[in-house]
C-alpha cells in the first residue's frame, strides 16, 4: 500500500499538470477565434448585403440621432418600405420644408435631385 502522503503529491502533480494542460488548450482555441472570427464575420456580413460602407453609414448615422445601431437600420427599412408602397400606390413621398414646399422627393427607395435643384437648372 503506498504512503498518502506520495498519493497526495502524485494527484496533486496530475491535477497541476491537468490544469496547464487545460489552459493551454483554452489559451490555443482563445487566440485561433480571435485570429479567425473577425474574417468569419466580415465573411458573412458581405453575404448577406452588410459592406463596409453600410456599416460605416450606421455608425454615422446612429452617432448622429443618439440611435442605436438596431435602431436605425430599423427605421430605414420601415422608410424603405414606406416609400416602395407609396410607389407602388402611384403616390409620392416627399420632404417638405416649413413652407410645405417639396424640397427632396423620393421615388421608391433612391432619392431623386431636389426639386429645389431642378428648378435652379
């Protein structure tokens, strides 16, 4: 029958060595999804129509209206919807200034030269 006390340090000596082994191999995964997950995710951000530039514009434009970024690509989908059944309806969607005067018109869901602008010309 061994000691306990050489029990004691033998299962300690296993369980520190099981322990390292542990950490290393969580420090390993830790540092590929760090080194990999970015590319993942720009990956699958083109994939579905979520460029750089649509980033960049949310962050703008949620910095700009104190939004959240949810938040404002919420409300230009419903401004996009809106504007295709207004479309759609043979209606138009328009801004107007204090005077009610159409300042930018929108035909579906790419804004049209300023009337304002035509005018001009």
């Amino acid at each position: 029958m061994a000691h306990p006390q050489v029990e004691d340090v033998a299962g300690l000596a296993t369980s520190t060595a099981e322990s390292r082994t542990t950490e290393s191999v969580k420090e390993a995964v830790g540092e590929a999804i760090r080194r990999e997950l970015p590319a993942v995710f720009k990956s699958l951000s083109q994939q579905i129509g979520y460029s750089e530039e649509v980033a960049g514009m949310t962050r703008l434009l949620a910095a700009r209206s104190g939004d959240s970024k949810e938040g404002v690509l919420s409300k230009a989908l419903t401004l996009y919807s809106l504007a295709l059944e207004a479309q759609e309806r043979g209606y138009r969607l328009s801004v107007l200034n204090p005077e009610d005067e159409i300042v930018q018109e929108i035909l579906g869901p790419q804004p049209v030269a300023s009337v304002t602008q035509d005018a001009n010309r």
